[in-house]
C-alpha cells in the first residue's frame, strides 16, 4: 500500500526528500486542470511536508499518449535528470505530480520512468499518496493506475476521433489556426469548442503577397517585405521563411475551402477578402500555378549530399537548435551553422571526419554497441544469434557465386558460373536471406542496417565499402542516406562554441544509444521536404 505524505518520515526515517514537480496537460484550459495550477497543487504538498522543490518539470498543450505527435521535452528532461544526477548524500527523492495520468497515458511511458525511479531509489507521489517501487504492492498498484490512464486515453481519443469527423463532414476547421485568420470558440460542458474562425488584421497581407507574387515578385523579396512590415508579424514571433510562405500561398484554406478525405468541401468561414469574388479565385489559380510549374524547380535533385546537416545539434542553443548547411562562399569552406541564432559553426568535412571516425570505434566494442542496441533478454540473444548465422551464412554463398559469375577459365572457354546458374542461386538465397533479417528485427527491434554493422569484423569495411580483393569482390559502402540514418539511431551530436583554442573533442560532446544525453526520438524541428531540400545541398 501506498504511504501517507504525513508519515513518509516514520517509514523512511533518518533522511532528508527533495521532490521534483511534474505538471503536463494535452488541453491546457480550465480552472484546477492547467499545469500551472498541477505545479502549485505539488508546491502546496511540499511546504506542507517540509520536501525542498529541487527542480520543477511542465509540458503543457502536450499529449502523453501513444498517439502523441510531439515529444515531451519535460518528460524527457526528468527521465535525464533522475539518470544522471544522484541524489545527495542523506536525501530520497519524490517526483510529484497531480495524477498518475500527468505522467503517462502510454504504458511504455511507465515502463520507462519506472525503471529509472527503481535505479535511483526515487519515490514516486501522485493523488496525494507516495509509492515505493522497490515494493511489490505499490509496483503492481502503480502498474494497474498506469493500465487506467492507458484505457482512458483510449477511449479520449476514440471520442476526438468521432468529433473531429463529423467536424470536417460540417466544414469546420481543423490543426492550427492559420495566418490572417483568428478561430472563435465556445464552451460547452466546461470544453472549449471550435466555432469556425474570422479574418483578422493579417488577412490583408495575405491578399496583398498574392498580388505582388502575381505581379512578378520573388518569395525572397515578399518575405523582406513581410520583415518590414510590424503589422505583418506571424504569430509567437517566428519569423518568416520562404518555405512558409510557399505553404502560405498554396493553402486553399484562404479560399473558404477545407481538405477532407483529399477533397476539398466548403468550409464554415468566408474567404480572404479579395479572394471572395471570380477575380480574387482566378488570382489564386494563376499564383497557384506558377508556383507548381515545373520549370520553377532549381534543384538539381533530393539525394541528400550532407552527412550532419539537420542532425548535428546546436549545443549552447539547445536541442531545438539544429545545425544546417552553409555554402561555401570566398574563402569561407562549407561550413555547418546553428540554424536559430548562427553562434556555433564548424567546417563541415572536420565535423563529419569526428563523427565516422568515433561512430566505427563505437561498433567496433562489439560488447558495448550490443548491450545499447540489442536486448538483454537471453532468449532473444539466443533467437538473435541463430539469425544473425543464418544471414551470415547466405551473405558469404551469394558472394561466392557472385565470384565465381565474374572468373573467366580460360581452360574451359568459358566463365567458371554461368549467368543462369547464377540467377537460380540468387532467386533460392535473396528470399531467404530476406526473411532472416526481417527475423532479426522482429527479435530485437533493430533495423537490418544496425545489425550489419553489428555483425561486421570491420565496421569501416561496411560504412565505406572495399575494392576486389583475391577473396572478396567488390563491396559498396553505405549511401549518405544510409549514414544519416545510422547517426539518427546510434548518436546525438552537439556543438558548441569554440572558446579559445579549443580543442575538438571539447567542441564537439557525442551521446551515444544508453549514455545520458541521446535522444532517441525525432526532433521539434522535423526533416520536412524543405530540410531534406536542404540537407542535400539543392534547397
């Protein structure tokens, strides 16, 4: 059972607590509900008990579902905390929330905070009730708290699923409010509703970018003149990009019209005015096709060129901060800079050299590499290993024949395996192989790329590929792509500034899969077409 806040002293006697506060809602709206009043409820609580706030953690307007879009910078932030600062000596901790569902509506979210409260012998407090992990009782009462808010997130999400279908059948609108319009809400039963949205003060500059665009106006130079203009300002200060400008002038949204099941129905709201009349439509249809003509393209191609644009991270900005590519311009070298405020840079060929150079010493220590990646249970090893042999076994016969197709005898006049023979062996093996590494990855959850490199003697041999050996043939190496995705899953890479002469390895700090600090998980900042635009090189 649980302890009372009152009596944590007489069962856990001769230390100090210190609490860590965590307040989350996905709806930040309502007296008693929003995370500001969850952070007072806990302080309350402690000054109540005599528990020092340590650090206070909110995400607010955010999801802790398994259907959650965005990630739980704050969540995260605690896991990280509790993992890699102890406790002081003679001090149990409490992580304190207003409910168990604060903290998770995802059962793997549980498992996770769990497993660092068990490590860190950290105390776990919510409903005004405090719950030791180490014990039996508390761990399967907590387990069954985190099943219920599972079950009502559930059930949550089948209502906002039914509600925001027949919203769309209405017309009404849908994601975030868009530029030059403010949405109008009502509440009914204590929850705020959408009503349909209004034009307000910015709507005329979307009406106005249209026309200069129609005019003969470059994105470029419209965004200077959006800059310049105070009134025109986007909402929350982001500033205007090109990018969100092509959106902005692409979306039929303006046009009254709301997209439902790829077709555009009438919406709710009235048309920017200007667009509201056959002159204002047509304008739209021209600017529309001039920015989807074809020969407006300047790109030369979306293979991405760039080995850590978009994944290194900017360290002294902050993991929203990501690191983008920077032409080559004079005597300035291709560089990487933070893409927020451009106070870190580095050349981008030393960048990439410390990154390959550290990530194949990483899956070289076979022992660590495989304990961050692979898990730990000995029948998955077991299950793992008779695969990885199979694969390993197949890999080498393909090879072989492979070989074999490329050797002339010049004895017998002819190649040393035929073309067919050798089509028969690849249409017997490809299959096989095939199903053993997607055997592999449903034991372990690691992709067949990883796990090459896993399983390579060499990981470079694998990353860069090789020449033809007496032995070997051919092997390519791994593409960019490739490559990014293998940083993506094994490696976070921050920057930071060059203080003095600095060295490398005190500019550049690697976090890698297991170690305080990785994320594994997608950034705030996502690799959208324009990113990879411009990861490659082409944007």
């Amino acid at each position: 059972m649980p302890y009372a806040p009152e009596y944590l002293h007489l069962v856990v006697p001769g230390v100090t607590f210190e609490a860590l506060l965590y307040g989350r809602n996905s709806d930040d709206f309502g007296a008693g509900s929003s995370v500001t009043d969850q952070l007072a409820t806990g302080r309350r609580l402690c000054d109540t008990h005599n528990w020092a706030v340590r650090r206070e953690f909110s995400d607010a307007d955010m999801s802790a579902s398994r259907h959650a879009r965005k990630i739980r910078d704050e969540f995260e932030a605690l896991i990280d905390y509790l993992s890699a600062e102890p406790a002081p000596v003679g001090t149990r901790r409490i992580v304190v929330a207003f409910q168990a569902s604060r903290y998770y509506r995802d059962l793997e979210a549980y498992v996770r905070l769990r497993k660092v409260l068990r490590a860190t012998g950290t105390l776990l407090c919510y409903n005004g009730q405090v719950y030791d992990l180490s014990r039996r009782d508390d761990l399967k009462a907590t387990a069954q708290h985190a099943i219920d808010a599972e079950d009502e997130a559930e059930g949550i999400r089948d209502g906002n699923v039914r509600t925001a279908l027949f919203q769309a059948e209405a017309g009404m609108p849908h994601g975030k409010s868009i530029y030059g319009y403010t949405r109008t809400y009502q509440t009914v039963n204590g929850r705020k509703r959408c009503t349909g949205q209004v034009e307000d003060d910015r709507g005329q500059y979307v009406y106005q970018a249209m026309q200069r665009f129609d005019a003969g106006h470059s994105l470029r130079a419209l965004v200077r003149w959006l800059k310049e203009e105070p009134a025109a300002a986007r909402l929350g200060g982001k500033p205007w990009a090109e990018d969100y400008l092509r959106m902005m002038l692409l979306n039929r949204a303006y046009l009254g019209e709301r997209l439902h099941r790829d077709t555009y129905i009438k919406g709710v709201w009235k048309p920017i005015k200007g667009l509201d009349s056959p002159e204002g439509r047509a304008l739209f249809n021209r600017v529309t096709a001039k920015l989807t003509d074809p020969a407006r393209r300047t790109q030369r191609g979306t293979e991405v060129k760039h080995l850590m644009s978009y994944l290194g991270l900017c360290g002294e900005c902050g993991d929203h901060a990501v690191l983008r590519y920077l032409a080559p311009c004079g005597t300035r070298k291709t560089t990487l800079v933070c893409k927020e405020k451009f106070d870190t840079s580095i050349i981008e060929d030393v960048l990439d050299a410390y990154v390959e150079e550290a990530l194949l010493a990483w899956f070289s220590d076979k022992e660590t590499a495989r304990a961050a990646l692979v898990p730990a249970d000995d029948t998955v090893k077991e299950q793992a290993a008779a695969a990885q042999r199979l694969i390993n076994a197949y890999e080498e016969q393909l090879r072989e024949a492979r070989a074999e197709a490329g050797e002339y005898d010049d004895v017998a006049g002819r190649f040393k395996l035929s073309s067919a023979s050798l089509a028969a062996i690849e249409s017997k093996l490809e299959p096989k192989l095939a199903a053993e590494r997607k055997k592999l990855q449903s034991f372990t959850g690691v992709s067949p790329l990883l796990l090459r490199l896993l399983a390579a003697g060499d990981p470079e041999l694998v990353w860069n590929g090789h020449p033809a050996t007496a032995d070997q043939p051919e092997e390519e190496g791994l593409t960019v792509e490739q490559k990014r995705e293998v940083i993506r899953k094994v490696v976070t890479v921050r920057l930071y500034k060059a203080k003095g002469r600095r060295e490398l390895d005190e500019r550049v700090r690697l976090s890698f899969a297991g170690e305080p600090g990785f994320r594994a998980r997608p950034l705030r900042v996502p690799e959208s077409a324009h990113v990879q635009a411009v990861a490659s090189g082409t944007g």
